[in-house]
C-alpha cells in the first residue's frame, strides 16, 4: 500500500483563518489535542483579505448601539431567514470577541477618547465595525497566530516540544472526512508540495473551510475557496442550508480584465463615496425598497448630513444592504446608463480630502493605483458586482456549532444559517470569532464525552488513496483547467445575480454533463507540487456545490437577499418559513429538501414593531404574534 503518513489528535481543524485558528485556541484551551490543517501558507487564509472590520455592537462611536440593535440589523439584513438562534449569539458575544483579540495583542484603531473605533457599513443602524484602517483581516489573522504561538511557547515549557498540543499542517489539502459506524474517525488528504499523503485519526472534525467563490468566474475570493468544506460534509453525509443565497458584492473592480471581481471594500461607502451612473446621476435614491424606505435618506442633502449628525438623519441608499446595492448597478448598466467598461462610478474623491483617503483607505488607494493606474484621491473608480460570500452552508446546533454527523464541526462561512438570505458587511469577522469559538468548545466537550474513539477503516483509507491518485490513471481525458472555466462560466451566466427558470434549468443540465467530464479529467504526471492534479481534485466539490446551487435556486420561487429570481420577484411570507436543504448520495448526486425555518420566540420578535413584522410574517404567524400580545 502507498506509504501514508500517520497522526492522532483529538480535534482536528481544517482551515487556519479566523474560524479554524478561534475554534483551535478553543479547543487546545479545553486541554484537547489539536491540529490546524490549511491548504495555503499558514497566515494567508482568505480571513487576511478581510478589509473593512468586524461588526460588534460596543456603543464606542454611537453609545445609543446594543446587541438588540444588532440583532435586528442582522435579521433585517438577512430578510429573516437567519437562524434566529445564531443571530442573538453572535449580536449578543461579538464585543466580548473583539475586546479578548485586543488581550491577545490586537491594536484596532481609535477614537479619539481612545476607544476601540468603529465605522459605518451597509445596513448597521450604527457605526458599528471595529477596524484597523482597511487591513482588518490582516490584523485578525496576526492576532490569532500570536495567541496559537503563545500556547506553543506555554507547552514547550511544560513539556520540551512546541507542537506537543497544537501542530499547523500547512498547504496540506484535506480530500476525505472519515467516518466510522456513523461518526467522525478522522480525515485524509495530501502535502501540496510532495503528494506525500497523510491520514489524521481523530474523533472530530471542525470545518472551517471558508466559501466557494471560486465555482464562479467573477469573484472577490481568492483560490483556495473552492468548497471543499461543503463538499466534504455532504459527501460524510451533513446538511448543507439555503445554497441558493450567494452574495454578489456591488462593488468589485471591472477593470483591468485580468483583476475584475477583486473586492472595492464597502467602507468606501461608509466614509462617504458615493455611487453614480454614466449621468453622473446618484442613482441609489431610486431603488430603497418599501422594507427599507424608514430608515434611509430621501435626499442627497439629508445623506450627506447624516455623516455627521445621524442622530438627526437617515442614512444614504448608497449603504443598503449589498443585495439591494448589486441589483440596482445591474439595472443601471443594464438600462445602459452604466460606465464605459460596464460598470458604475464610485466617487470619493470629490467628497474627502486626499490625505483622508490616505488614512482610512490606504489598500484601496494601492490597490487601483497598482492595478488599474487609477488615482482614488482624483478620479473616481468603475466598480460592479462580483461573487463574494456564501450564506448558504452546513446546518449546525447554533450553540456548540455541531453537524448532523456525530463528530462533524462546522464553524465561519462554511457554516450556514447565521446570515440568512443576505449578510451585512462586518458580519463575517465576527461570526467567525464568536462562532469559532464555540465550535472548538464543542468538539472539545464532544471529545470529553465519548466512551471510546471511533476507529478509522482501513478500507475507507484505501478507497480515499484510490480517489486521489484517479486523475493519474485517466491519460488522454480533459483538462481540468477546461473544464474549471465551463463550470465557472455555466454558474455566472446562468446562476448569477438574476436567475430565471429556464436558465436555472439549462443549468443543472449543463452541471449534470460536466459532472461526466470531471470523472474523466486527467492530471500531468507526478505527484510532487502538481497544480493540476490539485485542480482535478477540487473540481470534484466545485461541481458539487455549484450543482447545489443550481438546484437550491431553481426549486425557491421567490426573491430574497442574495437569490433574485425574475420569474418571481417579490418576497413570499410561505417560502420565507422554509429552509431548502441538500444532501447528496454516494454518487456525489445532490438532492433538496424542505425543512421548517427555527421559529422565532416571541420575547426577540418583540424587538420589532408590528409593522415590520408584517413584510415578513405569514397571516398565521401574525395572528399568534397578536394573541399573544392580548
Ligand atoms: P478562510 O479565512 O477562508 O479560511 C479558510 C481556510 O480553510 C484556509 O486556511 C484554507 O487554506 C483552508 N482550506 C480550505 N479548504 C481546505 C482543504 N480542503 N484542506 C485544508 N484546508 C482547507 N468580512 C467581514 O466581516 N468584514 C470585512 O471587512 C470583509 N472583507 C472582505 C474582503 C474580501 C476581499 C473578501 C473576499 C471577503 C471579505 N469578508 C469580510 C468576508 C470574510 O473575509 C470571510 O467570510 C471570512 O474571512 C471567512 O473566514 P473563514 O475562517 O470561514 O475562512
């Protein structure tokens, strides 16, 4: 048999950025045995792209914000379809998580009373997202892999070895979750630079593969995002929740073609840029839906002033939720009035100083000088939507952030749930340290509780040897990278922005004829550092959740957050109350499901007035919410 390189831990975290590193002090702090496994450099995880902030309610810069205001943005944000449980959470812990960051050596940036700083951000009522400058992801991730040295530094002084209680396994890819009579054994997959493979005996798995950008041709993500996450929990037989909510960042660049869909960050917006059409027309004011139309700005006037006194003011369109944000550029380029290179115009430089771009957007001025030879401080950007987050993703126990499969963690974007229909900017860096933490506490009480470790099969390890060293043996079969580009464009024509029956259709067909292709795709010899065997091996999970997708999609007939399809373009109370969920059989086959929507207790839907519950509520959930208030 192929020489395997063997380890036992009692929690193994797969992914090393925000939520694997929070999950894996979480875990390594209840005296647990960890390894982190990332498929990058340890340290470039996609959490470092992370620009704008983390959302957490402190009341540093507005002392009017609370968790319950959060809360309610979150749940509005998401046109509630979150996870009610993972909502109050996450709203309720997220100061808590920053304020530890800052114990671990994290330095935000301040207010001038020396307070952690916070900015504003589409749909937070308040400013509300601890930042340091534009780099935040950068800051995050840095903290993390302090705090994870400083462990390694306490275990070499209990016991002469830095790795004796956490190890990083880094640009090592994970292909296979093992399972034994039903839970967790363990996971199996490859050093990228040798092919070297390695088999992890360990009784739980904690997911923290971050989205599936990379399914897509326009995206913000970088190349790690290619689902395997997702796919590895459908394949170990986990739910995956609402694939069909996909977030399209308004705001990514156009141009040059070899950067389009890299991210132009939303605090742009929330320092004052605003977004025009080829009129030079601030076209944001035409498209606040009826749900919002309270608590934005009816006037240029009125948005300028809320900058500086929004106590008194609402705020502009320009910051409504991203989904509202993306559809209104694609109408605008649409009817024609868009920029030369098919975009629109975000402007900030006729609004701030130069040297005030220069402090709070200092990647932004780089990046479009470096990129485009663009002067952000002079002209204005071209900016469009570009595929950026994934709501949709494994169900989890809100609480311990526990999988349907015994043993099975997920935590960060993988996870589903806690974003609903639509995530706000801001959202994510926090969800990924109040939810990785939890997941870590919970592998580690998982692991505290069993009688015994699931022993990993010696069949399963073969059959996962077998799977890995296919494409080798499919000389002559075509090329993955071929195939990559047929799926990436199948998803951005078809199952974009604006969906439509036929399309949805036509592409679940084209899904089920490259699925053929891709048991067929062949590598280049050799198994050392080889990019298109790596490539051979992701397809097989782009495929997956790009099919998940495509189903999830076609079978929710309404329009809701980051799923807008023109054939149904309103909300619907009824589909509101039902969560679509995939599974997938051992043929990689995906299949969706109904399953009720967590109903919310009365005592958080008594956050909100009546009024508004009426956008979302069914009659007979209105009609209980009224009884009960009699
Ligand atoms: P990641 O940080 O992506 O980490 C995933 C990890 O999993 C990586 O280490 C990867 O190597 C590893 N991995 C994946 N597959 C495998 C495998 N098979 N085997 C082994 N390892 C694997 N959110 C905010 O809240 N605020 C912001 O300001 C913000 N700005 C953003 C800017 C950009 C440009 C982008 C693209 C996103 C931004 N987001 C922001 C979103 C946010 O950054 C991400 O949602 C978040 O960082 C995801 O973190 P994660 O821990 O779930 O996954």
């Amino acid at each position: 048999m192929t020489d395997i390189e063997r380890h036992s831990y009692d929690v193994v975290v797969i992914g090393a950025g925000g939520a694997g590193l929070r999950a894996a002090i979480e875990a390594r702090l209840a005296g647990k045995r960890t390894a982190i496994i990332c498929k990058s450099l340890f340290g470039k995880a996609h959490t470092v792209m992370a620009e704008g902030g983390a959302a957490a309610a402190m009341g540093n810069v507005n002392p009017n914000d609370n968790w319950q205001v959060h809360f309610r943005d979150t749940m509005r944000g998401g046109k509630f379809m979150n996870h009610w449980r993972m909502a109050e959470l996450h709203a309720k812990e997220a100061p808590e998580r920053i304020w530890e960051l800052e114990t671990y050596g994290a330095l935000f940036d301040r207010t001038p009373e020396g307070k952690i700083s916070q900015r504003n951000f589409g749909g937070h009522e308040y400013p509300r997202l601890a930042h340091v400058g534009d780099r935040t992801g950068l800051e995050l991730i840095r903290t993390l892999q302090q705090k994870i040295v400083s462990l390694q530094q306490e275990d070499y002084a209990a016991t002469g070895d830095y790795e004796a209680n956490i190890r990083v396994f880094a640009e090592t890819t994970i292909t296979e979750i093992l399972s034994t009579g039903g839970a967790v054994s363990g996971c199996f997959g490859y050093y990228r630079e040798s092919g070297d493979f390695l088999l992890f005996e360990a009784p739980a798995v904690v997911l923290a593969t971050g989205g599936i950008g990379k399914s897509f041709k326009v995206t913000s993500n970088s190349w790690e995002y290619t689902g395997d996450g997702h796919a590895l929990a459908l394949r170990s037989g986990a739910k995956l929740l609402n694939m069909e909510f996909v977030q399209f960042h308004p705001t990514g660049m156009v141009w040059p073609p070899s950067v389009k869909g890299i991210l132009v960050t939303e605090s742009v917006r929330g320092d004052g840029g605003v977004l025009r059409n080829a009129d030079g027309k601030r076209f944001m004011f035409d498209y606040v839906p009826d749900v919002f139309r309270k608590q934005y700005a009816e006037t240029e006037e009125e948005g300028d002033r809320w900058y500086t006194d929004p106590d008194n003011n609402r705020r502009p369109p320009e910051l409504l939720p991203r989904d509202e944000v993306a559809r209104a550029i694609n109408a605008e380029v649409k009817a024609g009035r868009g920029s030369p290179r098919g975009g629109v115009f975000l402007d900030i430089a006729s609004r701030r100083s130069a040297e005030f771009i220069h402090k709070r957007l200092p990647s932004m001025y780089h990046q479009f000088k470096e990129l485009a030879d663009v002067d952000i401080t002079k002209e204005p950007m071209e900016v469009g939507p570009t595929c950026h987050y994934v709501m949709g993703g494994v169900e989890v126990d809100p609480d311990t952030g526990a999988a349907t499969v015994p043993g099975l963690f997920a935590a960060g974007e993988v996870s589903g749930g806690m974003h609903g229909s639509n995530r706000l900017g801001g959202n994510s860096l926090s969800d990924l340290l109040v939810f990785g933490k939890r997941a870590g506490d919970g592998a580690a009480s998982y692991v505290a509780g069993l009688p015994a470790r699931p022993v990993v099969a010696d069949d399963d390890v073969t059959a996962a040897v077998q799977t890995a060293l296919a494409p080798f043996e499919r000389a002559g079969g075509p090329s993955p990278y071929e195939v990559h580009a047929e799926l990436q464009q199948t998803l951005n024509d078809l199952v974009g922005i604006i969906r439509r029956q036929p399309e949805l259709e036509q592409a679940v067909e084209r899904i089920a004829e490259l699925r053929k292709r891709i048991d067929t795709v062949a590598a280049p010899p050799g198994r050392r550092y080889n990019p298109g065997w790596h490539l051979c091996l992701d397809l097989r999970n782009m495929l997956m959740v790009g099919e998940c997708v495509a189903r999830a999609a076609l079978e929710r007939q309404e329009s809701r957050g980051g799923h807008t399809r023109d054939d149904y373009p309103g909300m619907s109370a009824d589909w509101r109350q039902v969560n679509l969920v995939c599974t997938a059989n051992d043929a990689d086959e995906v299949t969706v499901a109904h399953q009720p929507l967590p109903e919310m207790p009365r005592r958080l839907q008594e956050l909100f007035e009546r009024s508004e519950l009426a956008k979302y509520l069914t009659e007979a959930e209105l009609a209980a919410f009224d009884q009960a208030a009699s």
